[in-house]
C-alpha cells in the first residue's frame, strides 16, 4: 500500500489523502480549506492528482474540512463511489447543499457589487459549486453500518468503526491482502474525547501496520468536564447581571447538538429559563432531524435525556430561526439572549451578523467551545483582536471572550496516546489534521514510548 497525502498536512483542514492498494486508488475525505480568504483560494485550484483516475472514495465524516470538496471533485471526472457510515451518508446531503447555497449567493452578491461599481473578489463571481454538483455527488454515496467488513474491490475489504467526534464520524481500516502479506492501514478521521455528550466513545481498531493519526489537540490536555459545566454556569450568571448577549459560534453538525444537549441537562443550575435560546441556523435544525433519525447511535445517557424534560431540542425557550428576518430580529434584542449560530470559525454563515451587531458593547459575552483554524475570524478574536473586519465593516471589539475547551469535539493528548496505545501490532504513526507545533509534540509524546512517528507533509508519499 501506498499513501500521498493532498491535504490537512500541517494544517486541520481541507483533509484529504490518496490510498493506493490492490491496485486501486482511493481517497480518505476530500475535505474544504478553511481559514484566511488566501486559504481558500485554494479551494479553486486544480486538486494534485486526476479525478478521473480515483476508484473511490471513503469518508470519516460530514465536517465540510472533510468533505466540502467532494462536489468538485466530481465536477472534475470523478464518478465512482462515496462510502460513508450511514449518519454520514444523511449528513451529506445537509452540509453539502448548505455549502452550495452559500456558495450560490456570495456569487450572487459579488455579481451585483460588480453591476453597480462597487467593490467585489472576481474569485467570487461564479460559485466553488452548485446545487447541481452536489446532487451528482449524492447520486454516488452508499450508506455502511459500522463494523460492517465490506469488500470494496478484490483484496481490499473497508471496515468503519465509531470515532465518537460527530453522529456518524468513523475510523477508516483498509486492508490489502493482494500481496504475499496482508497490510492494514488505519485513518482515525476525527477522534471525540471519551463522555462526549450524546455519543459513543471512539471504538479502538483491533491492529495496524499504520496508522494515520488526527493532532489537532497533540499539544494540550482538555480541562476537566465538570471544571467546564461550572465555569459555563458562572459566565450565563455574569452576563445575566451584565444585563448582555451571549453569542456562541458552533458548527451546525455536532456542536449546536452537544450544546443543546447541556442546556437542558443543566437547565435549571445554569438558570437558562429565564434567558430567550436561540438557534439561529436553517442546517442545525436539518441536523437535528437526522439525529433523531440516527437515535441508536447515542449513548445511554443521551437516550434517557431524549426520553426526559426537558427535551434538548424542545425547550420551551428554545426559538429556531429559520428564514433571515427571523435572523436579523435577534440583533434588537440588547440583553437577555444566547444565539448559537454557524460557522463555528466564524468564516461564514449568520455569526457574522451577530457579532458585527453585538462585539461593539461591553455587556455582551463571545463564547468559543470549538478549535479556532488559523487565518480566520474566530482564530483573531481567540487571539485578542481590538478590531476585527466583518461583512466588510471594521468593527472594534468591546465584548468579552470566553474559550472552553472542556466541550471540544476533539480528543485532546492523552485521549490520543490512549486511543493509540490500545491498537495492537505496534503501528507507525503519521499525524495529520493538526497544525505543526501540536504535531511535533505529539510526535515527541509518542517517540518517548519508542513508536515511529512522522509528520505528513502535502506531496509526500509513504509505504505502508
């Protein structure tokens, strides 16, 4: 087996890696960069191998950094198969079709800023892609069940086991056994710390010969979960006596979930009754229809809460927003609101308006629970930015910031070497999807318990 790595190498995003096995090529994910608008140029560039020429293709998961390429993938020749665990397979649908409409409309926008002489990025005048590509992408997506072994061409079988990071997300083992040796090689996709709310732990691949492991967090352990639920208590209170807003980016797949999921577990400790919840995202409410579609994969905790008052996704205060006059209404309210909107990064999608309305008063309170990539909005606004530019205004930032890793959807350092240490045969490791000082840490981690670890770089190829 051979692998070259295209993406998500040095960086968390735009995952995607080349497999050829059983002479056969594959890809695992075909994911979107994301970050500064240079980074996502990037997008429009020719991908390093033929689309044409790939047999396959298996994904870890529904994240658009792990997916959001796919539409120009086959746009550009690809037309073979797209195996994703069954959630996954739902969750396409919703985050692709999300995608090419914002896609669609920053077009749109551009074309007529052109029109009338104004200002516009000629990148953005026709779409990454269109509703169109995305269904000629769902057309070729097959649905697996985990720890289903499935024979994807002769001497190449595919197993999925649970990653524990979203509904859905899988670890990816492929096993060649054309040759005189059998060769496993096992991708992690993105792994979920152990108690994440909602879902099952990451299940542990029997063994490898190697393994490509994410490093997101390689470089820092989470805070305590209970530490976090308190502190999460403390700043609602705050800002309550603040008389502000809380905003909170989350990503519409996972994160707005989870979030519901702990205001209603701690519905009446963190006071939540008497503040208006708002989740201001027309995907996260098509994402909650999957999620009730997919209740076998929650842990038994989470089935108890579905089954319980209140119900995280039907609490009585709890507004969805669903077109953008409902949207933008949200921003006349001057105390008393938690708006959980998309993007989590803050590079897109209705957050931006929030915080363009709200970051300028005091009294208002930006709370980040996920990663922050490099380059983009969420990433300056972590980093202590005075001012920040949004949807083309300066915006000078008065607001307080909170980030809680307690709640990331990311395993952090030890639950990596822990999910490690449980595979048999010893693999090698090649760390991907982090940027590079949590990688080299990790490496380091993992060298002082005598295990080969490399860090994948974009061109590189590697036996297996």
């Amino acid at each position: 087996m051979k692998i070259r790595f295209h993406g998500a190498a040095g960086e968390v995003t735009g995952s995607c890696h080349e497999v050829e096995a059983a002479g056969r090529r594959l890809l695992l994910d075909c994911g979107l960069i994301q970050g500064s608008r240079e980074d996502e140029r990037r997008n429009r560039d020719p991908f390093d191998f033929d689309p044409a020429r790939i047999d396959g293709v298996v994904m870890s998961h529904a994240h658009l950094d792990h997916c959001g390429r796919l539409p120009l993938l086959v746009q550009r020749g690809f037309d073979g198969p797209i195996w994703a665990q069954r959630a996954t397979a739902d969750l396409l649908r919703v985050m692709l079709e999300d995608a090419a409409r914002i896609a669609e409309g920053d077009a749109e926008r551009a074309r007529r800023r052109r029109a009338e002489g104004r200002s516009f990025d000629a990148d953005e005048l026709e779409p990454l892609y269109t509703q169109a590509d995305v269904q000629a992408v769902l057309r070729l997506v097959r649905g697996l069940e985990y720890e289903e072994p499935l024979a994807l061409f002769p001497g190449l079988t595919l197993t999925l086991r649970d990653a524990g990071h979203i509904l859905g997300s899988a670890s990816v083992e492929l096993v060649d056994s054309s040759g005189p040796e059998p060769r496993t090689l096992v991708y992690s996709g993105d792994l979920g710390p152990k108690g994440t709310p909602i879902l099952r732990d990451a299940v542990v691949p029997p063994r490898a010969d190697l393994v490509l492991l994410e490093s997101t967090y390689g470089d820092r352990a989470h805070r305590e979960r209970a530490a976090t639920i308190e502190e999460l208590g403390r700043i609602f209170h705050e800002a309550w006596e603040q008389g502000g807003n809380v905003l909170i980016p989350a990503f519409a797949v996972g994160r707005s979930q989870e979030l519901l999921y702990w205001f209603a577990r701690h519905y009446e400790d963190w006071g939540l009754g008497r503040w208006r919840i708002f989740l201001d995202s027309p995907m996260a409410t098509r994402v909650i229809e999957v999620y009730d579609r997919h209740t076998r994969l929650f842990d038994e905790d989470a089935r108890r809460v579905w089954a319980g008052k209140p119900h995280p996704f039907r609490m009585k205060n709890l507004h969805i927003s669903l077109d953008q006059v409902q949207s933008m209404a949200i921003n006349q309210i001057r105390g008393g609101a938690i708006v959980i909107a998309g993007s989590g990064m803050c590079t897109g999608g209705r957050i931006r308006h929030h915080l363009r309305h709200q970051l300028p008063y005091e009294r208002n309170h930006v709370l980040f629970v996920g990663y922050q990539a490099r380059g983009t909005l969420g990433r300056r606004l972590v980093d202590g930015a005075a001012h920040v530019r949004v949807l083309g205004h300066e915006v000078p930032v008065r607001a307080k910031r909170h980030t809680v890793g307690g709640l990331s959807a990311h395993a952090d350092q030890p639950g990596l070497l822990d999910w490690y240490a449980r595979i048999g045969g010893r693999p090698r490791v090649v760390l991907v999807h982090g940027e590079d000082r949590p990688r080299q840490v990790l490496a380091e981690m993992l060298q002082k318990r005598n295990v080969v670890a490399d860090l994948a770089r974009p061109g590189e190829t590697m036996l297996v």
